[in-house]
C-alpha cells in the first residue's frame, strides 16, 4: 500500500447507511436463530452469509490514453500497478478483488482464450470479420486477415509453436507485482530497445486478470474491473467489456479533460447510454494539463452536459474533474512526481478554493484531485443501489422465517390437540401443497412465455419499421440525386425503437410477475392457515421481490451501420441499380437488427425470466419443506424439551420473542 493510504477511507461516510443497516439486520437474525429449529437456521446462516459475502462490482470504461489504469490504481491505493499507456488492443480486462476471500492462497489468476474465442478470432477475424462478412466487404476481411497472420505469428514466437495448449487454460500465484502482471497483459513498446523481454509475454492470449488485495480503509468489498478501450484491432475487447458491465452496478467513466466528450468513440458512448443515469459518473482526468482550469473546468462541463443530452443520456449524470497524478502525489507522499505546468496548475486551483498556498498540504491535494469525490460518488451509488437491494432483500426473507418459524412453534405446541381442525378439502397437506405448486408452476412458464412473445413481437415490429423507413430514405435519395455520392442511414433510431421494446418488457414483467407473487404467496398463507385453523392469529407470508431488469447493453454494441470506413464507400460503388441497392440494403439492416435482437433475447431477457421462475420456486421450495414439518409434527417438541431441561428458557415466550423480531423488521423496512 501507499504511504498516505488513510485518504483512501475519504468518503466511506457514504456507505454507513448501508453498513448500518446490514449490522442492526444481522443482529436480529442473530436473535431468530437463537428460537429456530434447524431448517429454519440454515435458512438464517444463509442470510447472514449473503451479506457478509456482498461485493460491488465497479466497471471504468473510458478513452485510450484517458488514464483509466492510472486511476484504477490510485483506488486500489498501489500506483504504478496496472500498466498505463499501452496500446489498448494488447491489453486485458483486469479485475481488482479487493476485500474478498481468494480461492486458497490465490493472489493472481490469469484466464487465457478459449479454443473457439481462439479461433473466432484467428479464422474469422473476430466480431470485425463478421460484420465485415455481413457487409460484403471483401477489402477490410483482406486487411483482417493480414493483421490476424501478424498476430498469430508474433504470438507463436513469444510462446512457441505449441502456445495453442494454453488455450483454456489459468496461471494462479500466490503473489503479484508489477512485472508479473506486465508478463500477463501488456506488450510495451516493441520498438523500445529496453524492453523486457518477458514483458507482455502472454498479452496476445490473455483474456482477463485477477488480482485478490485487501485495503482495510475500504469498509466493504469491492470488484474493480479495469477494461481496455472498446475500439480495439478486432473488437474483441468490446465483447468483454460489455461482459463485465453486465453484471457491474456501477459505470465510472474516464475522460482525457483535453478531449472531454468531443472526441469520445461512439461505441463507448453507445453502451453507457444504456445504463440508468444513477449507475453512471464521468471522471474527467489530467486537469493538471489544463492551462486556465478555473475557465476552462465549466466549458469542459457545459460540453459534457450537451453530448450527454444529445445522446439521451441525463444531465443530472455526476461529473468529477480530477487528477490522478496529483492523487499519486498525495497518496505516496511525494509531490516530485507533477512536472512544473502541473504544479502551477494545482497552485491556481489551491488558492481559487480558499486553502493558503503557504501551509500545502497533503490532505488538500488529494481534496483537489477529485478523488474524495469519486470515491463519495462511488460509495453512494454502491449503498443506494445494491446495497439497499441487499438488505432489502435479506430483511424481506428474514421475516418470512420468521413467520415460518413462528407457525412451526404453534404446530408443536398443538400437536396432538383435538382443537386443530384442517379444512383441506379432503386433501391430505403433501396433496394441497403440490397442488398449489404444480399450478404456479405452470402460470409462471405461462407467463414467461407470454412475456418473450410480446417482447419478440415488439422487438421484431421495430426491426420492419426501421428497415422500412430506411430503405425508403435510401430510395428517395436515389431518386432525388441517383448513384452518386453515397449515404447512410443512422441506426440510432433502431435502438430506440429497440430500447422502447426492452423497458415496455420490464415494466410488464415488473407488474405481472408481482402480481403472480403476490397470488402465490396469498395461496401459501391460506394452507398455513388450514393446517392451524385460528390458532396463528395474525400472520403473513410475503410474496418473493420480482427481479431486477438490468440495463439493455446489448444494445450498444457495435453493428455493421455504425462503421464509417472505406467499405461503406466500396459497398456502395458495387452496386448497379435502384433494385440492387434496395434489396442488398434491406439485406444488410435486417441481418444487422436482428443480431441486436438476438443478443438482447439471450443474454438479457432469457436471464431476466429465467429469474422470474427461479424466483418463484425457491419460495415455494423453501415454503413447502416448512408446511410438511408441520403437517408431520410429533406429539412432543424435542427442541423446547431440550431447551426447559437444559434451563435455557427465556424470559419470553418464543412466540413474543418472534413477535418483537417481526415487528422490527417490519418498522425498519417501512
């Protein structure tokens, strides 16, 4: 760690609601468990460990040269570490665990391609040769292939004829450092006479690195996940990215202040628009570069604020400005490392913030490197957005075994009673309850079903539309100023069409899915009732919480309508006719949108129903282990036996004792 790692604990203010509230429901499961039979405190250990196991996972996506590594290592509070300044087609998706419990004495992981990632990328040029494929544009797959033999044959001598056997395969250590991570993930500077030459040595097929770091100034684990940028040689990088922002809650995106929003590569800004305005903030780094920051600062913002709104994204998006060589400076105590231009630049902002210019001090260059503020930021949206998941979630399960718990205790302490009358209907409970379990099963695949119909439906109609009216832009065009010079319909209104789909689906999803819950869990409370008759008193079982829609990336891929190379001029001067352009055109957009489509069908809204019904048969599973037990309950409770001879009865009953857990539980969540 750094010298000056202390700052690092620098806006862990933000996560106390949330640590909080994690500690006081830990407690009361705790106090649950202490009344439980066993199946319920497996449930409750369950819980616990859930929330001692939670980690965020943050993504940082940016510009090349934007300084992304720089800042992922100043968070990580071991600078130098990541390499920065790279060509970023011979970097890797590298993930920071910090906090977390490695697998055995693991502190590094490296993951190589796979044999068919591999070979996607050797014979068909990666996602670039497909679209060029799709496209017909036989000069780029000739550019590809040229560029593919460069790389295999570079890759072969660095690791031999047979470096094929590494396909698939990891390298674990109990260590890291500079230079191994280096060997792993970055080629250098091949013409730099200096150069290790174990650097970079299985860069070519490396897919991703871990690296496992405990910083105790961070009160929570954290997934850092540092990605190349999206416009590598073969777009390979792109997939991986988007892979690693699926499953991330929080986007930080690195600018360059000289280049801000201007210049940024539309693929980057294609796939952050796709996130939730709350899941995103921009770090715009290398103010120390700027020459008149306290002017140039709020142009720099109103541009950001513009580009964001032109691209659909929210103005109210957080903006942080910042330096990450003056947070190193701070961080390791040593101020020498900011050149002069750099130094004047921080004196201007220093004393333009009120601090005296003759006490420096540590402390206040960090403030100024806008660190506190991303990390504050970063923090809030971990506690506000997964963290009050979480405890929602586990507070929510909590009172349901609760009330299992309690319905258990009557059960045992009426065994046997001739008070107890079940009204079944003539059914024995293992029949009512599979009965009602066999029927949600079948309303939830019936739900499902309907909801990837209409999505599809929806998905397909916006394909036709906007096939259509681009194919008549195309026309009209050809009609107004025939084959010369070319033209280009922008996709951006496929993915809004696409976009509207997808949110119409989550809101549907949301609201029948709640309903069917809601409908289940009704349905379980009654059987609970029919087996103790009036004797539970007030009761509830409380229906599943309807998964999370996450957000749409799959829209923001890259597609053949968004290239701008030479290819779209060949494609058009191939074409003879007003009949060619408009049936290859119509050919081209449709095999395009629906790749998109597709995309979003398997990798999100297949997860997202899958979840609807997982959702639903853990709770039934779960509710249908504690209705047997009681249906099954002996003439004796052993456990309360053991606890009277064993002198641990408590001052209350274990029915107020669950009382005041549930009433608990139910204040904090209202």
């Amino acid at each position: 760690m750094a010298r000056n790692d202390h700052l690092l604990s620098v806006g862990n203010e933000a996560l106390a609601p949330m640590t909080s509230a994690m500690t006081a429901l830990t407690t009361q499961i705790d106090q649950l468990t202490a009344v439980a039979d066993a199946r319920s405190s497996a449930r409750l250990a369950t819980l616990k460990t859930r929330m001692e196991n939670f980690t965020a996972s943050v993504t940082l996506v940016g510009q090349v040269k934007a300084g992304k590594s720089s800042v992922v290592n100043i968070l990580a509070g071991r600078p130098g570490l990541l390499p920065s300044d790279v060509n970023p087609w011979t970097s890797v998706v590298t993930t920071l665990n910090i906090n977390t419990r490695p697998p055995g004495d693991t502190k590094s992981r490296f993951t190589f391609f796979d044999q068919e990632e591999w070979d996607n990328l050797m014979v068909g040029g990666g996602r670039l040769g497909e679209l060029a494929n799709r496209a017909g544009a036989d000069d780029e797959m000739e550019d590809i292939r040229r560029q593919i033999g460069e790389m295999k044959a570079k890759s072969e001598d660095r690791l031999g004829k047979h470096f094929d056997l590494l396909l698939g395969q990891n390298h674990q250590y109990d260590y890291f450092d500079e230079e191994l991570v280096q060997r792993y993930v970055c080629l250098g500077d091949e013409d730099d006479p200096d150069i290790d030459p174990k650097t970079g040595r299985f860069a070519d097929v490396t897919k991703s690195a871990e690296l496992f770091l405990d910083i105790p100034q961070y009160p929570v684990a954290l997934k850092l996940c540092d990605t190349p940028g999206v416009n590598d040689t073969f777009m390979v990088r792109e997939q991986i990215t988007l892979r690693s922002l699926r499953g991330s809650e929080v986007c930080v995106v690195v600018l360059a202040a000289s280049q801000a929003l201007t210049t940024m590569d539309m693929a980057l800004m294609r796939i952050i628009s796709q996130f939730e305005n709350r899941q995103i903030i921009l770090f715009v780094n290398r103010i120390d570069e700027l020459a008149d920051p306290l002017k140039q600062v709020p142009e720099i913002r109103d541009r950001i604020t513009e580009t964001l709104k032109q691209n659909n994204i929210g103005s109210d998006t957080t903006v942080v400005f910042g330096s990450a060589i003056w947070a190193e400076a701070a961080l390791t105590g040593n101020p020498d490392i900011m050149t002069e231009e750099s130094r004047k630049t921080l004196n201007t902002l220093y004393v333009a913030a009120g601090f005296d210019p003759g006490g420096a001090s540590l402390d206040k260059i960090w403030a100024l490197s806008g660190m506190p503020d991303l990390l504050l930021a970063v923090n809030q949206r971990i506690s506000e957005g997964p963290g009050a998941r979480l405890v929602e979630r586990v507070r929510h399960r909590a009172r349901n075994v609760a009330s299992q718990i309690r319905a258990t205790s009557v059960a045992k302490s009426l065994s046997g009673s001739e008070e107890v009358v079940r009204d079944l209907g003539g059914q024995s409970p293992e029949e009512a309850i599979s009965t009602i379990i066999s029927e949600y099963e079948n309303k939830a695949s019936e739900l499902t079903t309907s909801l990837r119909n209409k999505v599809m439906q929806r998905l397909a109609g916006a394909e036709e539309n906007f096939v259509k009216r681009a194919t008549d832009s195309l026309i009209a065009h050809l009609e107004q100023y025939g084959e010369q010079g070319t033209w280009q319909y922008d996709p951006a209104g496929l993915r809004t069409l696409q976009r509207a789909a997808y949110f119409s689906f989550a809101r549907t999803m949301r609201k029948e899915a709640g309903a069917l819950y809601k409908a289940a869990a009704a349905d379980v409370e009654s059987v609970y009732h029919k087996l103790l008759g009036n004797h539970l008193g007030e009761f509830t079982i409380e229906a599943p919480i309807v998964p999370r829609v996450p957000p749409p990336l799959a829209i923001g891929r890259t597609i053949a309508l968004d290239l701008q190379s030479t290819w779209w001029r060949r494609w058009w001067q191939r074409r003879k006719g007003f009949e060619a352009y408009a049936a290859d055109y119509t050919r081209l957009i449709s095999s395009e949108a629906n790749s998109i489509t597709k995309d979003i069908e398997e990798n999100q809204i297949a997860a997202v129903l899958e979840n609807v019904r997982a959702g639903l048969a853990d709770f039934m599973r779960e509710q249908k282990e504690t209705l047997l037990s009681i249906s099954h309950s002996t003439e004796q409770d052993p456990e309360r036996r053991a606890e009277l001879m064993a002198g641990l009865q408590p001052e209350k009953s274990r029915e107020e004792i669950l009382g005041d857990i549930l009433k608990d539980l139910s204040t904090e969540a209202a």
